[in-house]
C-alpha cells in the first residue's frame, strides 16, 4: 500500500536511530550485574509499543526479568495476531573480538553492528514499526497483541508460567515470531520447523586440591584429561552421536523430503569460505543442509579447568566443567534425551574421577505446517514485497517457546525471520543488514493484511 510505503520513507532514520537506543542498552539477561539494564530495556520498550499506538502497555514483573505487553484492539470480531520477540541478548564474551563496542552500534558497509542488533532487538522492533505504520495511517486490518520477553537466551524459564496465568489476555488466532533467518535476501525463505535443544553442564573432580604435575602428574588423574576424553568419546569416527538411544526416537525423513530440503540455494565453497575453513566435518551420509536443520547434534559449547592464566603453570587441576548442549528434532523429547545423556556419561566416567552432570533448560522441536493460512499469508506477504516465492526450510536453531504457545496457548506459529545465518548472533561483531530491517518492516504489514483476508 502506497500509504505504508510513504510513512516508512518519511520516518525510516527515525525508526533506525530509536533501534540503535535500544541496542545501547545491555540487556544480558544471563549475567545478575545487567539486571537493572534489562529493566530499564523493558521499561524502553514499553513506551516503544505506546508510541506505535498500543492502547494499553504494561511491564509485567516475573520471578526473573519482565515480560512487555502491549495490545491494540480494534475489533473483537477481528482476527487477533500475537506478535513475540524478546529483548535480552547474549553477553558479548569475548570482548576483544569486537571490532567495535558490543554495546556502541556503528553502521558500516550498510549494516548495524551490536550485540542484539539481529537477535532478537532489530527483528521484534520491526513488528513495533510495522504497527505503528499501520496504526499512524488508519490501516491496521486486524486486532494485535505484542509480548516481548527478557528471558529468551536464557531459557524462558517465567514465560510458562506467565502463559498459563494470562490465557485470557493472550488470546489470539495465531503468534507471529521474527527471530529466525532466510536464505538471502534473492532467495527469501520462511523456516517451517525448529529443532529442540537440552544442555547439561558437567563437573570432574580429581584429587581435594591442585597438584603439582611433576610430583603426581602420572599417577593421579587430570580431571581435564579425563573430561576432555569423555567429552571425545561422545562421537564416532562417523560423528554419530554414541549415547545409547540417541537415535531411538528420530523420525527418518523420506526419500522426497529429502530431495525437497536440498533444493534450497548452497554453494558449499562460500559456505567454507565465510567460516575460513578448509573443510566440513558431521555426520556421515547426511548433507550440510541435512545436517543443520534436520539431524539431532550434541556439542560441547564451553569447557575449563586448571590455569588460564599467562605462561606456564605446571597444575594438574582439582577439578575440570564443560557445557554441552543437544538439538533435537521432531519425536525427541528434552528430558528423556537429557536422562540418556546423563546415565551414558555416569557409565563410561572412570572410578579415579568423580563425576556430576546436572541437565539444564531446554525446548521440543517443533514443525510448522506450509499449508495454513498464516503460512500462506506469509508467503503471500514475502511475494508482496520480494517479487518471488519464499522458499520452506528447516531453521537448526531453537525457539523453545514455540511448542509452549502451542501447549498453553493452542496457537500454531509463524516464523518470519529476516535475519541471515552470517549475521554472527550468538558470536563478536554481530550484525544485521539495514536492508534487512527496512524490507521486514515493509512486509510484516502485508501479513497481517492477507492473514485477516483469509478470515
């Protein structure tokens, strides 16, 4: 509609310099020193949704950080949207590595660079864009709720329970999410499944205290060789993962699947180049695109022990903890994956060594059908707005909340990301392409308009 175009023409360095405020903001939820930054992020965000023309926001208070409501109801005989997004990010570790301030966005080569930048602040601050696109020109076709949560990268551990008290609240006929990413943008996609994820964090312990390596080295066990060995054995030669009934419950995918999720855009050699590696590595039999959206993994993402310190330390470490985390795929549950693990590591874990391994958060996969009429309205809207047909994938990453809102809610989800996976979230120099952010805030209307059509 040429009234949403102009209003984003006319606004659209103002929309970018209020992002860039939020991304000022270091709302790590994991770290208790941020707490009062995440609140204060909350607290922005709120008047964000006021001023995009919510009738109502409030801050709503959990056990941990709060969640943001907003709603805009203009009929209730209107279909009703739940947007979600979260805005508390990653900490920045390791900090060196930035080029920049993790927290002091800069702009080069036409992207923003800041933590949060991608995941998840410029994608769910294209959704308070695109309502107030269409609440400042008196086309906003349907009713819209936005909850913005600050717990996402660590878990979402209150969103259940805030769910479960707010059901009446929350009612809706569908959630959109914008935390995921496409293709490109000449090869726009719309993910249709996620893969669930369940961690354990692992705790060695050798001798009552540290030990000199030269006077026990060889007869008393190093906790780090001992985990680094343990960690090693949880693949084989063929990166099959070696817990026993890892495998039990995955659903293998036909012949056809298969061919149709290789379909999608890859250039193996850009793929290495982009990582700076001269080769892949992963589970034999199975495709780069197979391997990261529709195969279970199992990875350590931290381990640490003895000293860390400048120069040598001859130590042979009291004590050694690593984290690992498993995505899962549809049929796998979190907590039986998570009692597998921890029986198979008890088992293998040598008596000269004490052994604990605690389970952590986690989420289901989920698959999102393509034939729904918000998945269509979504494709319909990606048309609009990037002149050809969006391509269906399998995004590797997790969203637990996804199977929550289906669980508490009954509510089916889209997943309408506009992030890329070089956007390095997660990761130093995280970043998100101004084109990006300007063509999600230019479709995220057209969803709303078709999916009301389909009414």
């Amino acid at each position: 509609m040429q009234a949403w175009k102009d209003y984003q023409a006319e606004n659209k360095d103002r929309f970018l310099d209020e992002l860039l405020g939020l991304l000022r903001i270091p709302s790590v939820s994991a770290d208790s020193k941020y707490k009062a930054d995440v609140a204060r992020c909350a607290d922005a965000v709120k008047e964000h949704l006021l001023k995009a023309g919510c009738d109502t926001a409030e801050v709503c208070a959990t056990a941990g950080h709060p969640i943001v409501y907003g709603e805009k109801i203009i009929d209730a005989k209107l279909p009703t949207i739940l947007v979600y997004g979260h805005y508390d990010v990653q900490p920045a570790d390791p900090v060196n590595l930035w080029t920049s301030g993790p927290f002091d966005p800069v702009i080069k080569d036409g992207k923003i660079y800041a933590r949060g930048a991608c995941d998840d602040k410029g994608q769910m601050f294209m959704h308070i864009k695109a309502l107030e696109i269409m609440a400042k020109t008196n086309t906003l076709p349907c009713n819209v709720k936005v909850m913005i949560e600050g717990e996402e990268e660590v878990g979402s551990g209150n969103l259940g329970k805030f769910l479960e008290d707010n059901t009446e609240k929350l009612k809706a006929n569908v959630v959109l999410i914008s935390d995921t990413s496409m293709i490109s943008m000449e090869h726009p996609s719309i993910e249709s499944g996620l893969r669930g994820l369940t961690a354990v964090e692992i705790e060695v312990v050798g001798p009552n205290r540290d030990l000199h390596s030269g006077v026990y080295g060889g007869a008393v066990a190093n906790p780090l060789n001992m985990l680094c060995k343990l960690v090693a054995s949880l693949h084989d030669e063929n990166g099959h993962i070696t817990v026993p009934g890892f495998y039990d419950s995955v659903i293998d995918l036909t012949d056809e699947e298969r061919k149709t999720l290789n379909l999608a855009p890859f250039d193996l050699d850009e793929y290495k180049k982009d990582l700076g590696i001269n080769d892949i590595w992963g589970e034999k039999g199975y495709t780069t695109l197979e391997r990261t959206g529709v195969r279970p993994t199992l990875d350590l993402n931290g381990i640490w022990g003895g000293y860390q310190g400048e120069g040598s330390k001859t130590v042979l470490p009291s004590k050694a903890n690593a984290k690992i985390t498993m995505r899962l795929v549809p049929n796998q549950k979190p907590s039986e994956i998570s009692a597998l693990f921890v029986k198979h590591f008890n088992s293998v874990a040598p008596g000269c060594v004490k052994v604990t391994v605690t389970p952590g958060h986690g989420g289901d996969p989920v698959v999102t059908p393509t034939n729904s009429p918000a998945y269509l309205a979504a494709a319909k809207a990606i048309k609009t707005t990037f002149g050809k047909d969006p391509i269906p994938t399998r995004g590797g990453g997790s969203i637990p909340i996804v199977a929550l809102f289906e669980k508490t809610l009954g509510l089916k989800t889209v997943l309408l990301g506009f992030g890329l996976d070089n956007d390095n979230i997660h990761s130093p120099n995280e970043k998100y392409d101004l084109a990006n952010f300007y063509k999600g805030i230019e479709t995220i209307p057209y969803f709303h308009k078709y999916f009301t059509e389909s009414f």
